[in-house]
C-alpha cells in the first residue's frame, strides 16, 4: 500500500481513498460518541451551520471545541462526553482542525476518520478494501501535527500488514503540543482525563466512514469484525 501524509492545504487534488486524522480531540470524541450510542455524526463547516442545523432539528444534539458556548450542547472533550448518553441521536460537530480536514475529501470514494482509538479496526477496513494507495490528511498544525502523524504513520504500517509496535508511536503523540496544551489549560471544554482517552490504542472495535448524504457530510461507524482463524497480519 502506497500511503501520502498530506497537511489540508496540501490537499491540491482529491484523494480516492482518504484517511483524515485528530486524535486531539475530534475523532477521538466522535468515536466516544457512537460509543455512547450517537447515530450519526453531522460534520458542520462553520458554526454558524451548526447552529443551523440545530435549529432545523431540535433533537439533534449540536458539539463543537473551545468553551461551552450558547445554542451548543457539548464541548469537543471525551472525558466529558463520556458520561452523556446520546442513544439514538444525531450529533453536529464542528471543530477547528478535524472536522475541516473531513470536509476537504469530502469527493474522495471513501474516507475514513481516525484516531488511536480506532486504529486497528481502521486499519483493517483497509486492508479489507485491499486499498493500494491511500492519503492520510494530518488535520493538526498544518499538517505538522505529531499526535496525528504518528496515529497516521501507525495506521499505514498496520493497514501495510506491518506487524508495528504501537508504543513509540503513542509516545510521540503523548509528547505533542496538542497534548501539552489539554494538560495544562491553554485549551478550553477540557477533562483532565482528555489526553489518557486520546491515547487508548484499540478502546473501540469500530472503524468511522463518511460520506455525504443528502449534501450533508455524515459520520458513520462501521463494524470491522476481526478475521476469523485470527489475523494473519
Ligand atoms: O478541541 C480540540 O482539541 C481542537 C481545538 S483547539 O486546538 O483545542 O482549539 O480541535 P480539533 O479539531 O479536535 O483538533
Ligand atoms: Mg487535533
């Protein structure tokens, strides 16, 4: 498999297959969602369309990052998130960094959202796919962002059939800004268990594709049961 690690501004053409990851926080709080029983997850441009939507369906529940703001429901943190039960609900989510790189391959055949929590199994929907060139879009810091390249890194080996170590590659994310930064209050709607969460390797079995629906970018987890007689890889 022939994998690319491209910031979203480097994006100058559209990936067939895309893989877009923020392991701080987006994808790690959009995989706590469906684990705490979101349906759908609506990826927002702006604010403001969050906001939109929200208004035009009131039981959606509207999420985005920095501090609690008015007309949002939850803050982008999955150390808060994790004591929300959202069963059956439709979740908006805007963020700064993720939600901006999902929207960017938004034409790609398939695109996956991801973090360490869902790494193996989004690994493995890969090699299931049998996917031979695949675009990691690092959504942090210009595409700069260590927690990101390194869950990407990770991912690529493992979808490569690799068998890798996780280790060094979740040290490096622990080691980041962006970890720095939840640590020690530079950022906002933060738990102080933020940055343990982000960094679960394999907390769930699911992978997360998106694809547009109905004009809207939508979020979906995707079941990706192991290989039975165990994984060759
Ligand atoms: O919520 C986050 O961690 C960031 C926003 S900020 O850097 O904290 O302002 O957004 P994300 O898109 O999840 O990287
Ligand atoms: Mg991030």
């Amino acid at each position: 498999m022939q994998a690319r690690f491209l910031g979203i501004a480097e994006l100058a053409v559209t990936p067939s297959v895309a893989v877009v990851v923020d392991v701080m926080r987006a994808f790690t709080v959009a995989a706590w969602a469906f684990a705490q029983g979101a349906e759908k997850i609506v990826l927002a441009e702006s604010p403001g369309e969050a906001l939109a939507l929200r208004t035009r369906h009131p039981e959606w529940v509207a999420l985005k990052d920095g501090p609690p703001a008015p007309g949002f429901d939850l803050v982008n943190s999955p150390g808060l998130l994790r004591s929300t039960d959202l069963g059956g609900r439709t979740v908006v989510q805007k963020t700064t960094a993720g939600t901006v790189g999902a929207l960017a391959v938004r034409e790609a055949s398939l695109v996956l959202c991801a973090g360490f929590v869902v790494a193996e199994a989004t690994a493995r929907l890969l090699r299931t796919r049998a996917c031979d060139s695949v675009t990691f879009v690092v959504t942090g810091e210009d595409g700069r962002a260590d927690e990101d390249l390194a869950c990407a890194q990770y991912i690529a080996r493992r979808a490569a059939g690799a068998g890798t170590d996780a280790a060094g590659f979740v040290r490096r994310a622990a080691r980041s800004r962006a970890a720095a930064e939840l640590a020690s209050g530079v950022r906002q709607g933060v738990h102080p268990d933020d940055v343990a969460l982000c960094l679960e390797l394999d907390r769930f079995p699911f992978a997360m594709v998106a694809a547009l629906e109905d004009s809207l970018m939508v979020l979906r987890p995707c079941a990706v049961p192991p290989p039975t007689g165990g994984d060759p890889s």
